[in-house]
C-alpha cells in the first residue's frame, strides 16, 4: 500500500495542489481510504493530516469504511423526486436495513444516493453495480433487490 | 492520428481533404450512445449494429458513427439514417437486422420505428421534421448529432477549429469586442456577461492568468454540460482556446464532476488529439500562441460548482468558498487573475467569432442574447435537452416542444434554475424566458433546467426536497447557510408531517430574507429561494398543511390515508400481495381493504393497482 | 487617503483597509465573534455584516473582509443588518444552549432566543467560528486540529477524533475560543495538562519550579527557532 501511494503522489509531481486527485486515485486502487492509507498520503504529499482528513471527509466521492460488494445507486434528482425516488429510498431502507452511505455489516450492500445521473427520461433509476435500471417503482426494487439474494 | 499542424492554410487544406474524403451521399448509420441512450441499452444496440454490418461484409458500403446525446431523451435508443435522415426512434436490438435489410439495403422505411404524434399518430420520416427537432434552434447542440466525440476528423469535417483559425489572426481586443458585442451571458447560472469577464482578467495585474471551464454542472435534472462535454468536446476545447488567446492565459482548467465518467473520458482523449494536431500546447497554429489545458476531477460536492469553492478544490483543500469582494478576475485560483465560465458559455464561442458578435446579437431579448439548451425533465412528455433563443415561451417549451404533461395530467408548476431558483406557476406559461424576466418573477435562468409538475406534485413536499438537498450540500462555513437552511428545513419537515404551528410561514419568510442578506456564497444567498417561490405561489398549500393538517396533492406521507374505492376494486389481491406490513387485505374478486393504523403510506398498493381503486384521502 | 461616510459620520481612511479597522478606529461599534486581530479574517459568523451601498444597490456585506471604497456609503444599524444579527446570533443560542458566554452576548446585544429553533441538547458548544482551527494552523503551526464533514455535521477535531500525534499542548485553541467549548484540564500536582484526547508532560521552570509549559512545546519552540531547550525552560515570571 505504502509503495503504491508513493507511486501515485510522484505521479502527480508530488504537487500538493493535487491532494483530491491523489486522494481519488489511492480510493480507485485500494478501494476505499483506510487510515493508514490517508496517513501515508500525508506523509508523501507533506499535507498536515488534519487537512487530508478534512479533505476526506468533506467531499462525498470519499469513502473511509470498505463497501460492500454490491453497490447501488438511486438517483435522488428533481426529475426523479418528482417521479417518486423517495418511496423507492424508504423501501431499499427498509429491505437492507442500510441507509444512503452505509454499508450492511456483512459487507454485501452498500446503499447511497445521487444528486442526478442524467438520464431524467428513465427516472426514477436504480444503480446496481454499473448497471442501469429505469422507470423503478417499489414493487420493481423489491424484486431487483429479491434477484441480488437478500431475503425480505 | 492526426499529426501537427502547423499554419492556418495547412488547417484549411485538412479540412477541406476530409470533406472531400466523405461523400455525402454514403450510407451512414448515426446511433447515439450519450448516457441517456446507454442507460436505456444503446451500446447493445450499437453492437448489434456493428456485428450485422460486418456480418454481411457491409463495412466498406456503409459508415457507422456513435454520437454523443441528440437530446430527445425520451426516445432512446435512436439512429439516424444518411443520407435521408431518417429517423427510428426506441430501437430494440431486435431491430437492427430488419433496419439494415429493409431501410439501409433497400431504402424501405419502417413504419413502426417512426416517431408519431402522441395527439394525431401524424407519422414523421426525416430527422428534421420531428416536431421535437423543428421547433428547436439546435445551434450549438445540433452538431452533437455529426460528430464522433473520438474523433477528430468529425470536427475538423464540420469546419471545426476554424475559428480558433480566424481568432489567432485578430488581435486579442478585438476578440474580447465581438464577444462583448454579442452579449454572450454566463450560462452556469450567474448569467454575468463573458466579455466584460474576459475583459477584466485581461487586463488584471499578475501572471499566470488562468482559464477555467466550470463543469461541475451539480443542479440535479440538468445535464446539458455533460452532454456538451461528452458528445462535442472539441467544441468546448475551441471556445477555451480562443478565450485564453484573448486574455492573455496560457494555463487552462477543466474541472469536471466526479460523477461524470464518460465526459472525463472523453475531454481527455479530446485533448489529447488536440496536442498531437497541434490545437494545444506549443505554438498554436503557428501563431506564437502557447496554452495546455489540465482535467480536474471534483469531489462530489455541489458546492465546488461555485466559483471560489472550484478554486479551493484545484488547490487540494475543501471546498469553502470565500468572500468575493475582491473578484476572482482578479484575484481568482493560487490568488492569481481568473476566468471562469461554464462549459455551454464557452461551447458558444467559436460560433461568435465565425459569424461575428452582431449576428450573435441578433437572436434572443434585448438583454439575454443566443440561444440557450434546457434540459426539460419531469411529469412531461418529451424529456430531453431543448436548445431555442432566449425569449421562447414557456409555453412553446412546454407544450410544442415538450409534448404536454405525462399522461394528459394538468400543468401545475415549471422549476427553473435548479435548487437555485423558483417554482413558476400557470399564469406565467406565456412568459418569454430570458435571465431577468426569470428573476422578476422569483425564480432563474441557472444552468438550465426545466423541472416540469403536475398536480400529483406537493409544493410544500417540493420545498422541504430542495432544502433538504441544499442543507446537505451546505459547506458549513458560514452560519446563515449552516444553520439557517438547517431550521428551514425542520421547519418545513414539521409542515410536511402535520406539526406545522401558525406564524411557520412567516418564520420562514424572516429566515428567509436575512439567509440571502447573511450567507457568504451564492448557495446561502439563493438557498431561500425555492421555499420563498412556493410561498409566494402556492400559500394556499402550507395554509392547508398547517390549519388543516392536509395535504390538497396527496403526497405527503403523515397527512393522507389510503383506502380502497369498493366500486373500482375488483379483488385481483396485487395490492395485498405487495403489501409490505399486511395492512390492505380481502378475498379473491371481493373489495379489499387497508387498515390505516397498519398502513405505512409506502405507497406500493397505489402503484401496482390497475383499476385506479385506491383512494388518497 | 478613502473617503467614506459611516452611520452618517464622513470618515478618513487609507487604503487597504477594511470597513471594520476603520470603523473600530473611529469608535463605531461593530460586534464580531470570529474576529482576531492576529488572523486573517474569516467572514464566516456574518455577525460584523454592515450595508453598503444605497437604494436598489444597498447590498449586506462582511466589514471585517470588505476593502474601503471612495465615496462608499456605509449602515452599520439598519433593518437589515439588525435582521442579519439577531438571526445569527439566534441560530448560535439554538446550536449552543449551554455556553454562558454566547448567552451573556446575547443579552448585550438585546437578542432573545427563537423557540422555534430546536435547542440542541448535545452539549457541544461549538459554534465553528473557526478560531482554534486558524490559530493552530497560522500562529502555532502545527495544524493539529481541523474540521471534518460539512454542512451541519461540520466539526472541529483532531484527525480520526482519535488523539494527535503532533499537538504540542500549547493550549493556544482554547484560550482561542470563545464559548469554552475546547477544554484543558490540569492534573492537581500541576505536572500534567490534557487537551484533545492527550496527556501532556508539563516541564518545570527552573527557577521557582512551577510547571509552566508542556515539555512537547517547548520541544517544539526549540525546533522552530534553534534555541536550545535549557534555555527555554523558565516560566514568563522567572525569564
């Protein structure tokens, strides 16, 4: 890990300026950012770390916690509200137990919400690992979430 | 490859040998593969497209091109068939072999794939006689159809880089002249005239200067940018080249959002052939001229979108923005000279300096001039990306290009201007739309997008939605925002569950009016707007959510029960079935019944009953 | 030389300067809360915001950021701006119940609490003014603390929240901050100080022996100005 974020910080000339690319390229390559993994960004970037972990807090791209091997997305846009996403959130809630930006304790699902993916014509969608789900309703996301193998 | 070019005639010769290399009347598949379309299948699509024409050894005799998005949204996936332009529209792979048998062999037309009128079933062949496409003014988005956003010969096909040709060869003044002549506005949603932008930076005192592309395009249902930015990327290439020429910068930004992958994608193979054809880096054209351009990506925060919070963000740190008495012009990113705009301000670019600031001037309002793209979303027909001139009707968006309201509902409110902006009500769908006729009647031009409801829509449920999304994305640097859109929001949350108290509004309305004088940014200052728009409009909802505890549209949740209309029922038992608490139950093909105090509002009986039978009360 | 007219007084003032200096330099009275005059400022309490500007262009800004201007036309009590600061001082009494101090302010300024405004019952009386934070980055150095998240879940904390490895207990963030919600706590012997999660070995004078100093800031001081550390080790009294 230590050697790859080296390789990562020269990558970028060790330039400071470029601590959320670093910081977005470590999460690509490790999956998410552990501390040790923010520490030694700190240190190959010569950031303070209260500043990389204000960075890693701040910007929801950032994940700190492992995810889960399934992830999903849904869209919470205007278009897609307007559509009905928030009956759709409460059911995903309700069948995983997880809310946006958690993950189940057994690390299969990790559940978080978007602000638009730009695909307003098929709101509202449901994300599940890349691939695109449109014109979602409960009964629909029931029975996504049913095929994934979580028992309701 | 396209290898360096080194003067503006040899740019010219190229062009000119590509479009002679293309002849016009060659059979050419058009599919569009922008998000929309993918997430509606179209790269299978697209692959069926290219397995069968390889299949029948057609490679030779037929072109296949994969575009960036046409904007009809609604309608994907789509192709286009040269030379006719014929138009399919929802085209299933199913379709692919009987297209090119019957339509690309034969020159047979298939009915079926046509798009018809929802309100005559008026059947329509050619791309340009779709309604949709008609009434529109495709300027800068039409190109979006003729171009491979990977490759540049496309481009260079449709006279690309031409006037970055014709800009290299005026003097910077005259540049920023025209650009100011025209009166091209900021299309991001400040709607600060460009040129006197351009102006300023240009004559700011400090090098370097910098030239930032703002495409951090966060207003949740506009996507304009990131079809822009995905589908023409050279385009937005030559606006920024051109604009940096003018002020004197020969260092360049691209910060696009972090949920944008394909646009990243394709903004850096762009560059890429940009430098190797000699558009980028060293001596531009061989006009002295030196400037590259490097990609950002954002973070994932819709703050960043705002300019001194962009800067934060380029400069490793979070994404606090700062006060801006001193303008970014001058003291912008590392406190140097800065210019940004938005990604579709700069698209509009070139097209100024080919055909000139006055022709430029000549299509819009008095003060909003060109053409504007507007991503029309929600309960409409048509859900896709509009271009028409500043001072087209609401109406005429709405209606004729937009197809009407979904299912031959009624219109009840349009929201412009994202979580920004305001709702605008009926009476005002004759309105000419330009960013200060938007202003005056409380909402705004934004980035761009049309939000359209229907009566099923709550404007209460509409407000609480916006400052919900606002107060997450707050930064949190400054209390007015902070706090203050956080107190709105329980307020209205209150309001939407029934624990609305007399004298919510008016709180909001004083809450409201000292958040826009307080907050530090323009996320604080506008945060109030979606909830002072409603009010304005649409008091006559909060009046009934806290007098009377109701909810006239049905939607919010602690303030309507569901039953089951006996009469309508037919006992089919779906209802009961998808169920999640047991509470609506009953007999095979005898009436059911929901039990409210078990009922959790989810709303899924509603949604799968097929005789309308449940009743919101 | 500026010229410019505040609360109807014609005021001289140079250029550079910021509506606040000049102001508190003419005896105006503007309150602040985020305001240090060895850092730079913040703008983020908006309690100092004034009107300038007149008519249709009146517009409220921050005077502790906002330059002097010829001619400018400044408010430093109208309806808006007390509107302004009786909203930002409620939204903090909502944030921050218990802080005596914020509640003092308060009442000097006239402002009651909002009811409406759901009192937090955490405990936590920061009210991200940002001082500790900015004087441990500017004035210390050593960028102990720093915030986390955003929005309404913004903090204040030591990276993780877990104790810092290069706090050197100079106590600086809490003298800082004006609430008291940064606390240092001093063992009764006096030989150990701890701040943010951290014990702190204090070093004693050795002059009249009383602890003075934490033994990592001395450390620290030593570092930065390449003094030796014997020499720093007398209390303020005994130097």
């Amino acid at each position: 890990m230590e050697e790859k974020v080296k390789e990562i910080v020269q990558g970028y000339g060790g330039d400071k300026s470029y601590l959320v690319p670093v910081m977005q390229d470590v999460q690509k390559e490790l999956g998410y950012l552990s501390k040790e993994a923010l520490m030694a960004i700190s240190a190959n970037l010569g950031v303070p770390v209260s500043r990389v972990y204000e960075v890693a807090t701040f910007y929801k791209a950032f994940s700190l916690k492992p995810k889960g091997r399934h992830h999903i997305s849904l869209c919470m846009g205007t278009a897609c509200h307007v559509r009905g996403a928030e009956f759709i959130a409460a059911n995903i809630t309700s069948m995983l137990g997880i809310r946006d930006g958690e993950t189940t304790a057994d690390l299969e699902y990790s559940f978080e919400t978007v602000g638009c993916l730009g695909a307003c014509a098929l709101g509202p969608i449901v994300v599940v690992d890349g691939e695109y789900h449109g014109e979602m309703n409960i009964a629909k996301t029931t029975k996504l979430l049913k095929k994934l193998g979580k028992k309701v | 490859m396209t290898s360096k070019i080194k003067s503006f005639s040899e740019l010219k010769q190229l062009q000119e040998k590509i479009k002679a290399s293309r002849d016009p009347q060659k059979l050419r598949i058009t599919i569009c593969v922008g998000t929309g379309c993918l997430a509606h299948g179209a790269m299978n699509v697209a692959d069926a497209f290219s397995e069968e024409i390889d299949r029948r050894g057609l490679s030779v005799k037929i072109d296949f091109r994969k575009t960036g998005c046409h904007g009809f949204c609604e309608r994907g996936p789509m192709v286009i068939i040269a030379p006719e332009n014929i138009f399919y529209q929802h085209v299933a792979v199913k379709d692919v072999g009987e297209i090119v048998e019957k339509t690309l062999l034969k020159g047979e037309i298939i009915d079926s794939l046509l798009y018809a009128d929802p309100q005559t079933d008026e059947k329509y062949v050619r791309e340009d006689e779709v309604p949709f496409y008609k009434r529109q003014t495709r300027t800068v988005f039409g190109m979006n159809s003729k171009v491979d956003p990977k490759n540049l010969e496309d481009y260079l096909a449709v006279d690309g880089y031409s006037a970055l040709a014709k800009a290299l060869a005026m003097k910077p003044a005259e540049i920023i002249r025209e650009v100011v002549t025209a009166n091209l506005r900021g299309r991001g949603g400040g709607g600060f005239p460009a040129g006197r932008k351009w102006e300023e930076t240009s004559k700011a005192a400090g090098t370097p200067k910098y030239v930032i592309c703002n495409a951090d395009e966060g207003d949740p249902g506009a996507y304009m940018d990131r079809s822009l930015l995905e589908g023409n990327p050279h385009l937005v290439l030559e606006g920024m080249i051109i604009g940096a020429y003018a002020i004197g910068s020969n260092e360049g930004y691209i910060y696009v959002r972090n949920e944008y992958p394909l646009a990243v994608e394709n903004i850096n193979i762009a560059i890429k052939q940009a430098r190797e054809a000699g558009f980028l880096g060293e001596n531009i054209l061989g006009s002295g001229f030196s400037f590259d351009i490097k990609v950002n990506r954002g973070g994932g925060a819709f703050v960043c979108g705002e300019s001194s919070a962009l800067f934060a963000s380029l400069e490793g740190r979070a994404g606090e923005p700062r006060a801006k008495y001193v303008h970014a012009t001058e003291k912008g990113l590392y406190d140097k000279p800065t210019n940004l705009n938005n990604v579709e301000t700069w698209a509009n670019v070139p097209f100024i300096i080919n055909n000139g600031g006055d022709w430029y001037a000549g299509i819009g309002t008095d003060r909003s001039k060109g053409t504007k793209i507007f991503s029309l979303v929600g309960k409409i027909n048509n859900t896709g990306l509009v271009e028409v001139p500043m001072g087209t009707k609401l109406r005429e968006i709405v209606f004729d290009i937009g197809g009407g309201i979904l299912n031959n509902r009624k219109f009840k409110a349009i929201q412009t201007g994202g979580p920004s902006g305001g709702c605008i009500p009926e009476e005002y769908l004759d309105m000419p739309v330009d960013y200060d006729e938007l202003t005056k009647v409380g909402s705004m031009m934004g980035s761009g997008g049309m939000i359209v409801m229907d009566e099923g829509t709550c404007m209460v449920d509409l407000a609480r939605y916006f400052t919900n999304f606002l107060a997450n994305e707050s930064c949190g640097k400054c209390v007015p925002c902070r706090e203050g859109t956080q107190r709105m929001r329980e307020i209205l949350v209150d309001i939407t569950e029934g624990k609305g108290r007399e004298g919510d509004i008016e709180l909001l309305e004083s809450l409201a009016a000292s958040i826009k004088d307080g907050a530090l940014c323009a996320l604080g200052t506008s945060a109030p707007n979606p909830v002072l728009s409603t009010i304005r409009y649409f008091r006559d909802e909060y009046e009934a959510h806290i007098k009377e505890k109701r909810c006239p549209a049905g939607v919010c949740k602690s303030l309507i029960t569901y039953g089951v209309d006996s009469e309508k029922c037919t006992g089919c038992t779906l209802c009961a079935k998808v169920c999640p608490v047991g509470a609506a139950t009953g007999e095979k093909k005898k009436a059911h019944k929901i039990d409210s105090d078990k009922c959790t509002r989810c709303g899924a009986c509603r949604e799968s009953c097929q005789f309308d039978a449940i009743i919101v009360r | 030389m500026v010229n410019l007219t505040i609360d109807n007084k014609k005021i001289q003032a140079e250029e550079g300067q910021t509506l606040l200096e000049v102001a508190r330099q003419n005896g105006i009275g503007i309150p602040t809360l985020c305001h240090h005059e060895s850092l730079e400022p913040s703008g983020s309490c908006r309690l100092c915001s004034v009107e300038v500007g007149e008519g249709s262009r009146a517009k409220v800004v921050t005077s502790c950021l906002y330059p002097v201007a010829e001619g400018l036309v400044v408010k430093t009590g109208s309806e808006r701006v007390m509107n302004v600061r009786r909203m930002v001082i409620q939204l903090l009494l909502a944030r921050a119940p218990e802080s005596e101090q914020l509640a003092k302010m308060a009442e000097g300024m006239g402002i009651r609490p909002e009811p409406r405004f759901k009192a937090s019952e955490d405990g936590n009386k920061c009210i991200l003014c940002r001082l500790c934070v900015r004087t441990c980055e500017k004035i210390v150095g050593v960028s102990a603390i720093g915030f986390s998240s955003r929005g309404p879940q913004k903090d204040v904390c030591t990276p993780f929240h877990e104790p810092s490895t290069v706090c050197i207990g100079c106590g600086a963030c809490s003298y800082a901050c004006p609430t008291g919600q940064i606390e240092m706590h001093v063992s009764p012997a006096g030989d150990v100080r701890t701040i943010w999660g951290r014990d702190f070995k204090m070093a004693a004078c050795k002059v009249c022996g009383r602890y003075f100093a934490p033994e990592d800031q001395l450390q620290y001081i030593s570092g930065r100005t390449g003094v030796p550390v014997e020499e720093l080790m007398a209390c303020s009294s005994c130097r």
